[in-house]
C-alpha cells in the first residue's frame, strides 16, 4: 500500500500514515481490556528484542489468541498495549518477553530487526517499531520515552560532508548522529556536534524531516547545514574519515571505494535531497537521476528549496 503523504516532505521507513492509531479508543482502558480478550482480537508478537514473522513473505504476524497457541491464563504478566486498527479490525500488541518458550505457530519464526534490517514492507517495518518502542517503554513512566538525535548534514552548493565512526562496520560514509542533551534544543545539537567533531561553523540551518528510529526508542531529526569555510579538522578519534564530496564523487562511490547510507534512511533520504538539488538556493532539477542503487525519494508537491532565503 502507498503512503498518502498528505502536506508531509516524506514519510520515512518505520513510519506510516495509512495505520489509525484508534484515538477515540485510547480514552477507554477498561474497554480496551474487554477488547483484549476477545477470542478473535489479534496480537502483534514480540519477545526479547524478537518479532514474530511469517517465513515465507516477510510478514509481520497478526495473530489470535488460537492461532498462537496460548490460552488467556498463558499471558498473565505479558503486556498487550493497544496499537489501533487496520483494515480487518482491531491490533494489539504482544510482549511475551516474560516467557522463558514463547510459543512459536508453524509457518512463524522470531526475528531480530535490526538498524541495517529493512525487509518488512513499509507498513509492517512501522507497526514493529511502535511496538518495539511500547515494549522497551520504562514501565514507571507516564509516557514512552523517546531520545532526539539530530542528523545534521554539512553542505555547500557543489560538496557534501560524510563520515565514517570507527564503531560502524563496513566502508558506508554517512551522518553521523549527535544525540540532544539535557536543557538542549536539537538545532544546538546538530550545530554543536559539526563543531567540536570538524570545527565547522555553520552559516545557516534548515529543518528537513525525521524518522523514527526504534533502537531501542529514538526520534531522528535531520537538517541540512549551509557551510562557507570547507576546512575541516576532526577532532574525535571515533570517526575513522570524513569527507568533502562533490556529486560526481557519489555517482562515482563504487569506484571510489566507498558505500552510501540505505535509501531507506533519514540520511540516505538527506542526501538524495543534496544529489537533486542544482544548488542549495535554486529549485531541484527534473532530470538528475540517482547513484546506483538508490530509489529517488518522493518529490515534494512543489519544488522547494533546502534553505529559505
């Protein structure tokens, strides 16, 4: 199913528009716990970092009580927090975390969705991670924590500025992540971080779009950052490079020995908006294409700047 995107710039993976999160039944929890245990309600599955899945197809499962193999007086202990509806009724969730067996139907199999794993479809990827996020929800708090971090992109009209943590497997040159502070807006992180990683003062700020990001509970914020002076000095000996890039050199990345965020990603999304661009102040240009292997992100309504004036 596609994604309406509605006045959105892009609706990332992990996120969707199209699943009703059934507000008007939030308000109710003693209707929602008559709701729960309903022989036909069905669960979305979780256990210990571990999604249930169909084997074949990739399918996040939804699941009655008698398709799972569990009797109501089996899931005592396990939390079931309301998601919403889909197109063939109401969802739950399921966190059999407490369970040392999880019970495991034919045809299903648990599996871990990682930060590089992106094989659920876009609706899927987006119910695993609220849930995910429910389940590693600190249950002494009134609201589910989520951490900001902001994915501030270096740029100027004709390079953009990517790296690479010595932590990060692989030879990916991408954004590296600054997580807010205490008392911190998350402009202040992204510009804080460009400072003390590259010593880079940035001319100019602009808000992009964000994704969330269920590992375990984070919310990415990006923004592209207009530079004037390009010299960098790297300052922190967990990024193992960083590099100015022109366009040429990431059509070229293969050649050039290095690899591309996912375009499933904020950054890889980020960048894509970078690659389209004729210049960070002009209007995009229609008839740029893409390094090999990326799908263009969906075109905004109107062609719009990455900067304001």
């Amino acid at each position: 199913m596609s994604q309406k995107r509605g006045p959105y710039r892009l609706v990332p993976y992990f996120a969707s528009l199209n699943f009703d999160r059934a507000p008007d039944l939030r308000e109710n929890p003693a209707s929602l716990a008559v709701l729960a245990r309903q022989s036909d309600t069905r669960f979305v599955v979780f256990w210990r970092g571990r999604h249930l899945i169909a084997r074949t197809g990739s399918v996040l499962a939804r699941l009655t009580r008698e398709e799972l193999g569990v009797r109501p007086y089996d899931l005592e202990g396990c939390r079931k927090p309301f998601l919403g509806r889909d197109d063939d009724g109401l969802l739950f969730g399921l966190d059999l975390s407490p369970l040392s067996a999880p019970p495991v139907p034919d045809g299903f199999i648990f599996t871990e969705i990682g930060p590089q794993h992106f094989f659920l479809g876009e609706e899927d990827a987006a119910l695993a991670a609220m849930l995910r996020g429910l389940a590693d929800w600190d249950r002494d708090a009134s609201i589910p924590r989520i951490d900001l971090v902001a994915l501030a992109m270096p740029v100027t009209a004709d390079r953009v500025l990517l790296a690479r943590s010595r932590d990060t497997a692989g030879r990916t040159l991408t954004i590296l992540p600054a997580p807010v502070e205490p008392g911190e807006m998350v402009e202040q992180a992204a510009t804080r971080d460009m400072l003390l990683n590259f010593r880079l003062r940035p001319k100019r700020l602009q808000y992009y779009a964000s994704q969330p990001w269920p590992f375990p509970s984070a919310m990415l914020m990006g923004f592209h950052i207009l530079i004037e002076d390009t010299q960098i000095a790297v300052h922190d000996d967990r990024i193992a490079e960083a590099r100015w890039l022109t366009r040429e050199e990431i059509f070229a990345h293969e050649d050039l020995g290095f690899d591309l965020p996912d375009h499933r990603t904020l950054a890889g999304r980020m960048l894509q908006r970078w690659v389209k661009c004729c210049d960070m102040f002009g209007k995009e240009n229609p008839d740029m294409t893409y390094p090999s292997g990326y799908v263009p992100a969906p075109a905004s309504p109107q062609a719009e700047s990455a900067f304001s004036a």
